[in-house]
C-alpha cells in the first residue's frame, strides 16, 4: 500500500513540484531545523517538539489536500473528453 501511494507521490511531484516541495518537504524541513536550533540554544524540548508536531500535521494535511486537489483536475480533465 505505501509503495502505490510513494508513486502517487512521485507523480504529484512531477505535475506540481513547487506547490508539492512547499507542503510537504519545507514544514518537515523547518520542523527538523527548529528541533536543531533549541537543541544548540538551551530552549525547552517541549516547545520545540509542539512546534515540530505542528508541522508535522500541516504537512500531512496540505499534502493530502493538494493530492485531493490534484486527482480532481485529472478527474475534470478525463470527463472532459
């Protein structure tokens, strides 16, 4: 089941790659930073690990929206026909 949904990935990535990059790969990468930045500046784990948590989720949810979004255009596009 994931193999089929890493290639549903890989063709939204390839009809999309900037909308795709900015919801998913660059909250993961700003939630991945912001864990490094309060682990070298002494700030609380638990405040960094919300904020990564939070990121987390907004990526999963943007991404599974702009999936959605993209199987509606390829379905208004084969209906079109």
């Amino acid at each position: 089941m994931l193999w089929v949904e890493t290639i549903r990935y890989a063709e939204l990535f390839r009809t999309s790659p900037i909308e795709c990059s900015l919801t998913s790969v660059v909250p993961l990468a700003l939630a991945l930073g912001q864990l490094g930045n309060s682990y070298v500046n002494g700030v609380s784990p638990v405040i960094a690990a919300g904020f990564a948590l939070t990121m987390i989720v907004f990526a999963v949810v943007a991404t599974g929206h702009h999936a959605a979004s993209h199987r509606l255009r390829q379905l208004e596009s084969t209906a079109s026909r």
